[in-house]
C-alpha cells in the first residue's frame, strides 16, 4: 500500500486533481487484470502493456505493486521512454528532494525548468524554499516560497515548520504573525498559518499561548475536529489549566481510550488537584474495573473469533543477530507483534503489550516477537539502534525481532503474513497454525490485554 501511495505521489506533483481520477482508474485496471484466471490471456495483456503509452506502462507498474512483482524496471523503463511524461518528471522531482547539497538540488531545478518548460514546479520550488531555509537564507527561502501558487503555496510554508535553523525558525514565525493579521487570506490558509503558529509556540513551550491558538482552530472547524479538541485538552493540561483539562481527561481514561499523552497529563493534572489521594490506588481502581468488564465479554466471545490458517515459513533475526525460524517456536504459542517506530497506534499499544509480556512470562509455552517492520525510507541501517533506543526510553523490556526491507521485495516476514496495516497482532498455536489476527489499536489498554489474553489462553489448549 505505501509504494503504491509512492508512485502516484510522483503524479501529485503534476496535477493533484488528476491524482485522484488517475488512482481510481489504476485500481479498476488491476482489480481486472487481477480478474483474469487464465495465464496465457494474462501474459498477453501484461506484453501488450509492455508495449503500450505511458498510462499502460503506469497500470503495469500497479499491477506488479500490488501483486508484489519487481516495479521498479518499469518505472525506469517510462521514464526511458516517455522522458517528458508524468512519471519522468516526478522521479526527477524526488531526486532532486533526495539531494543535500543545495547547489546541486539548484542545478537539478534549472535542468527541471529546462526540460519541462510547461509543468508546473511548485513543490520543487518548495522545496528549494525549505533548503534555503536550513541553510539560514531566509530572504532566498522566501523568494522560492513566493514562486509556488496554491496547494504548493501552501506546501512551502508548512515546510519552515520542519526547518532546523533557529533564524529562519524566529523570522518565519514573525511572517507568520503577519499572515494571520491579514484579514484577506483563504480560511485553509489561515488553518494552516495558525498550525504553525501552535508549531512554534509548543516548540518553546509557551503552552497558555498554545491553548489560545489552539481554541482559534477549533472555531474555525466549527469543533468538528476530536484530533483539535483533544491537543486543546493536552494543552490545557501542559499550560496548569488543570481544572479546565481534567473533566475531559478522566472522560477518556474512564472510557479506556487514553493515549500515552492523555495518561501521563492526567497524571499530573490529578496530583496536582489531588495532592492528598493516592493515584496509584485510584487508576488502578479504574483500570480494574475496565478490564473486569473487558475480560467477561472477551472470555465469552473469543472462541467465535478464532481462525484456522497455516501460518508461513519465514526467517527473522532477533537483536543479536541469531535467526529464528517458524520451526524454532514448534509447540509453543507465539504472540507476534508486528510495529514501527514511527507508528503512533503502535507505540500507544506497547504499555498494554508489555503487561501482557509481564503476566505470561513464567508460562515457558508462550513466546513473545516485536517484530519491527515497514521501516521508512532510509531507516535500515537505523531500525535496531532506534527500537531499542525507544525501548530503553520507556523502560519496556520486549524481546525485539527486525523485519528489514529486502531491496524492492520490501519486509518479507510482514508480507508472508500479510500484514496490509501496523500494529497488527498475531497468535500461532503450537502447531503452526495461525489462529488470531487483530489490526490496528483500539487505543484502549485494559481492552487490549483481556483480548489477547482470552486468545491466548484459548489456543494453549489447542496445541
């Protein structure tokens, strides 16, 4: 899913209304070409693309995508062939985001205006704006900024706020500042200049200024947005609003959806109001409660949700550098947890997981696997340093296992079982079948562990 998401993103940077007809159309060409049964009259059409326009050449590329076939090639090859198409001009565009030196990502944009003299260049001029920025030319920074319309407009200024040079950060905020007293700019990009607004605020934790900036987002939404009023609720905690935060803290930690933010704020936000009770007594009492009422539905339903499926050969190197086989868990129950550091619902699962790693971890048939998976790009060498470092940070202590891309056939541990999304959770019984499958985080801790509780002791007694 996220190459395919990569490819039409070079489409993007053409024409964004195109991108949504010309990915609607893609997937009806793939769901039929993936339609057809016999192989010959398969291949013919495959050949036949081969040789086609660049709009066939671009559905064989999704075809081999989503059918987990080298695309590369293909891409390559358009590019080849069709050297002022769509697909050329967005390759040459993420090359030119991929390149550090700005001298040279100035040279690639000449050669960009130079060879499509007719697309349009907004988002690498943002991105040249961006690298002026770094680079602490602001004046330069918003030269390019100034050259992009639109979305790319739009595009350029959330960059700055992603810069790491402190004087473009101060003199962007001061432009900033001054968009927002302009009564005439679009309701999207007044949305967009009071985020970065927030950005800069939260950023030298001036939380009270944060709240009110926050507040003017909600109105311009009409309060439609949870995301929005949930950051408003946080901030208020972070400002010492205490009072005005707690209510709607303890309403999600009552309903268990509380992430690791809301947790910790309302932590703090308790203590503070409450000097004088014990908090550990009391969240336990709520945690208590909700995993009574969790483990009696789950206890009774678990059984209708368990599956029956042979689960993959499959290799896997733990943090030492050892490889674990599916034969090197015969006869126990193994709970795969298959994640990512930069997956949010991931991350806001591990408190649940490594409660549940702590109550079998005398149970010598029940093995635990984190296996880190779907790293972002250029992020291989870093994956093991970077989970543990996380790990270390929270003080869990969960057997980690790295799924690492294999070059274009990507993370081959999380594609043998098919993982479509992260966090994806994962229970064989002894004797290699997959019986539970569960994807995504319900965000609720009491709700997670007496579900993968009840699935695994159920499957013991399968093995």
């Amino acid at each position: 899913m996220f190459k395919k998401i990569s490819l039409f993103l070079m489409l993007i940077t053409c024409s964004a209304s195109l991108f949504a007809q010309n990915e609607r159309d893609f997937q009806k060409g793939v769901d039929s070409l993936s339609a057809i049964k016999d192989t010959v009259v398969l291949n013919k059409k495959l050949a036949a693309l081969r040789e086609g326009n660049e709009s066939d050449l671009i559905l064989l590329a999704n075809y081999n995508i989503a059918k987990e076939l080298p695309y590369q090639p293909v891409l390559e090859l358009i590019e080849k062939r069709f050297p002022n198409g769509d697909i050329a001009y967005g390759r040459q565009v993420e090359r030119l985001i991929a390149e550090k030196d700005l001298q040279k990502k100035l040279q690639m944009l000449e050669a960009l205006k130079k060879q499509y003299p007719n697309k349009d260049k907004g988002y690498a001029y943002a991105m040249v704006s961006h690298a002026y920025a770094d680079a602490g030319q602001f004046d330069k920074a918003m030269e390019y900024l100034y050259k992009t319309t639109g979305y790319y407009r739009l595009t350029a200024w959330a960059m700055f706020g992603y810069t790491t040079n402190p004087v473009s950060l101060a003199k962007a905020e001061q432009l900033v500042d001054k968009e927002l007293k302009n009564g005439k700019i679009s309701e999207e990009q007044q949305n967009l200049m009071l985020n970065l607004k927030r950005y800069f605020l939260e950023k030298r934790q001036d939380f009270k200024q944060a709240v009110i900036v926050t507040k003017k987002i909600i109105d311009l939404k009409k309060g439609k947005d949870q995301r929005e009023n949930d950051h408003y609720t946080i901030l208020l905690a972070k400002s010492g609003q205490y009072k005005l935060a707690f209510p709607a803290l303890e309403a999600a930690i009552k309903q268990g959806t509380e992430d690791e933010d809301i947790r910790d704020n309302y932590r703090i936000a308790y203590q503070s109001l409450y000097p004088n009770r014990n908090y550990k007594a009391h969240i336990d009492s709520i945690n208590k409660g909700l995993q009574d009422k969790y483990e009696h539905t789950y206890n009774n339903s678990i059984a209708q949700k368990l599956i029956k499926i042979k689960a993959p050969e499959f290799e896997l190197l733990d943090v030492n550098g050892n490889t674990v086989t599916l034969e090197t868990f015969k006869g126990k129950t193994m709970v795969i947890d298959f994640w990512a550091t930069w997956c949010g619902p991931c991350k806001a699962a591990l408190p649940a997981m490594q409660q549940l790693v702590n109550k079998y971890k005398a149970d010598t048939t029940v093995k635990f696997l984190f296996i880190h998976t779907n790293e972002l790009p250029g992020d291989t060498q870093h994956v093991k340093e970077n989970a543990l470092a996380y790990f270390k940070s929270k003080q869990y202590d969960l057997p980690l296992y790295l799924d690492l891309k294999k070059g274009e056939r990507g993370n081959l541990v999380a594609k043998a079982f098919k993982v479509s999304g992260i966090p994806h959770k994962v229970i064989v019984d002894g004797n290699g079948y997959i019986r539970f499958s569960s994807v995504g985080f319900s965000g609720s801790t009491p709700e997670l562990i007496a579900e993968m509780s009840a699935a695994i002791d159920e499957i013991k007694k399968l093995n």
